[in-house]
C-alpha cells in the first residue's frame, strides 16, 4: 500500500501522541482512551473495551471473509536511567523518533491502527481486527489470550520489533519454581535439624546437569536459576526449614507443560522433599479485573498451516519494496498465546530494533515506522484474497 504525506504525517504524529503517555503495565488507562478515540475518529465499524482495558477495533471488508488480527501492547516498561533525549518527548532528530515504547511498541501499534483504516472497504473482504493490548510487559500473552477466547480470529500479526524480519518463529518461557522443605533447628545442632538450603543446592545442580533440548531455528533451551531465598528469613542462628528457587526458562516447540515437569521431576530424582511447579501471577488491571497467568507458554515455529499469512507477509514485505529475511525471536511476546497456545497462524513483524528495547535512548527509525504501515495495509489485502 502506498501512503500519502497526509497518512505519513498522521502515523508519526499519533506514535508521538503515544509516547507522550508513558504507562506501565496495568495502568494503560489515559492510553486506552486515546486509542479508543483515534479508532473512532477514523472511522472503525466497532471499538470496544474489554474487562481487561484492552481496545479492540473491527473494520468490516466487503464480503465475507477471513479475520485477521492486528496485536499492540499499550504497556511500556519504566525508565531507570539517563537518557540523552526526553524519554516521553517523542522528539523527533536524524529521522528517528525518540522516547520510551517507540519501538517497543507504540509505532507499530500506531502503524497498525492507522493503515488498517486507511484501506478502502473494497480493498478486503472478512475482518480486521485490531487490538491495543494491556500488561505484555510482566503477563505475556495474558491480555491477547483473553481477547482469543472471545473472538474467533484466522491469523494473527504481531507487532514487536523484528526489524520488519518476518517472524516465523519464536522461543516459549517458563518461570518454574521449587521448594526444598527440611526442619528449622538451631545453628548450634545441626544435627537436630535438615537444612534445606543443602537440599536446594543438590537438587540445583542436578537442573544444571540436566541435558538441553536444541532447536535448529530457535537454538538451545533456556533453564536458568535467577532468585533464591530461604526462611527463616533473617535467620537469627537457625538451620533453614525451607528454600525456594525460582527458574526462568526459555522454550522450544514440541513440549507439553507437564512434560517439561516430568523432565525436571527425573533429573531430580534422589532428592527427597522437593516441589517443582510452574509459577503463576497475575495483576490488577486498570478496570479493576484481575488477570492472571500460568508461566508456561512453549515456543513455536509456523508450520504449514501458517503457510497463507506468512506468503501474505511475505509478498506484502515485496511489494512495498522490503527485503524478506526470516527471524527466529529470540524473546516471547504476545504471539506465544495465539501461535504456541492456540495454533492460530502467526507472524511477528514489526518496525524497530529489539536491541533498542526497555533500554535509555530507544527510539524508532521514522522511514522505518512508515514501511512497517504499508507493510501491514498490504497484508490485510493479500491475506484476505490468499486465504
Ligand atoms: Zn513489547
């Protein structure tokens, strides 16, 4: 799709709009209404707010047809260091846009909402729904899973920054943790007690014992300790009577959640009086709901089925002039929930270096921004024609 000045113009000011409203995950509120209001002032068919704060905007084609979701998280992560440029300045120099969620993920999100509406009606047939989705920063995939189990959707695109690669496949994440039990007795007789911090670390080296999976695309399985605490807590001279520690993984397709917990359960075994389980949480939303999530999302690769979106995908990154590489993300974002969970065809693309992400300084390549929105309008046109 080809924009005129006036619709470049308008992307770019919207993605300021944006990054002028720094908002952390649950706390989408002041940007849910201006998305609410953007989708309506152009002229979106149906703009609702789920119970969660996420908005949905649907633009209906001319016929029946496919439904093709667009997905942006509002939620950007907290700015803790120095920057050179305004963080929410939305300054704009070197022909880059700066301020935090730029890339991560306010211009995709605004490339998005913006180019879907710019098609004519003639131009597609079935649906294209476009969601501005809440908390992806600390409960991925939550919002987006919410959104799945409501509407029937054919294929998904998500956002996230790929350098306009195309994401065809992505690594999953876990957070496991275990308890290690023993019995609290004073320091002075050892004896009398079982430390369970001991326990903790034997069952510890055991996890990093344990053999990897590999995945050609995706590389090595991640399983890595990142906290550990005992109580009680301060000691005050006893021997600890319970040790928790908490794993993040980073996952590759093909592997159930209680299949990855039997793995962890043999590479255990000997160990006595040790717990292994995914963890879960959950925040507040800016609604006041509650959304909650279980920590195992597996990673994915598109297989055939994802076949008529990435060709879209694909001849669309042609024909706006766009070199087509394929990516392997190295993260998990919201494409776990329709692609891993679900099934649902999925492709992660999305303007922005993710090497720029939830770092000082981030910022978004202006011609960049408005590739990734003809991109997206061109998809939404060979998407509904292929499938
Ligand atoms: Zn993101």
């Amino acid at each position: 799709m080809v924009l005129t000045e006036k619709q470049k113009n308008e992307i770019i000011s919207f993605c300021a709009d944006l990054v002028k409203i720094p908002e952390e995950s649950g706390r989408e509120e002041r940007t849910a209404r201006l998305v609410r209001q953007k989708m309506e002032d152009l002229g979106y068919d149906e703009v609702t707010v789920d119970r969660y704060g996420s908005v949905l905007g649907v633009l209906r084609g001319c016929a029946p047809g496919p439904v093709l979701l667009f997905d942006g998280h509002m939620d950007v992560v907290p700015v803790r260091d120095k920057w050179d440029h305004d963080p929410f300045g939305a300054e704009i120099s070197g022909g880059r846009m700066w301020g935090r969620g730029t890339t991560d993920m306010k211009g995709a999100l605004a490339a998005m909402i913006c180019a879907a509406a710019f098609l004519e009606r003639t131009e597609f047939c079935g649906k294209i729904i476009v969601s501005a989705s809440v908390a992806e920063e600390l409960l991925v995939g939550a919002a987006l899973d919410r959104i799945l189990e409501d509407h029937h959707v054919d294929a998904v695109v998500v956002g996230e920054p790929t350098a306009m690669k195309l994401g065809h496949a992505e690594k999953g994440r876990a957070s496991i943790e275990m308890i290690s039990h023993g019995t609290v007795a004073h320091s002075s007789r050892p004896d009398l007690g079982d430390n369970a911090v001991y326990r903790m670390m034997e069952a510890a080296a055991k996890i990093r014992e344990m053999a990897r999976r590999s995945d050609p695309l995706l590389g090595d399985e991640v399983i890595e300790l990142v906290e550990i605490s005992s109580l009680p807590s301060p000691g005050n001279g006893s021997i600890p009577g319970r040790c928790r520690a908490l794993w993040e993984c980073r996952l590759l397709p093909g592997e159930t959640e209680s299949e990855f917990l039997e793995r962890l359960k043999e590479a255990l075994e000997g160990i006595d009086r040790t717990e292994i389980k995914t963890a879960s949480y959950k925040l507040s939303a800016y609604t006041g709901e509650e959304l909650e999530m279980d920590d195992y999302l597996p990673g994915w690769t598109a297989d055939e089925k994802g076949s008529g979106l990435l060709n879209a995908a694909a001849d669309s990154l042609r024909e706006c002039g766009l070199a087509v590489d394929y990516y392997a993300a190295p993260y998990g974002c919201n494409a776990l929930s329709s692609a891993a969970m679900r099934g649902i065809p999925t492709v992660i693309l999305g303007p922005g270096d993710i090497g720029l992400a939830h770092k000082p300084n981030e910022n978004i390549r202006l011609d960049e921004l408005l590739a990734a929105a003809a991109v997206y309008g061109e998809i939404c046109r060979k998407y509904s024609l292929v499938k």
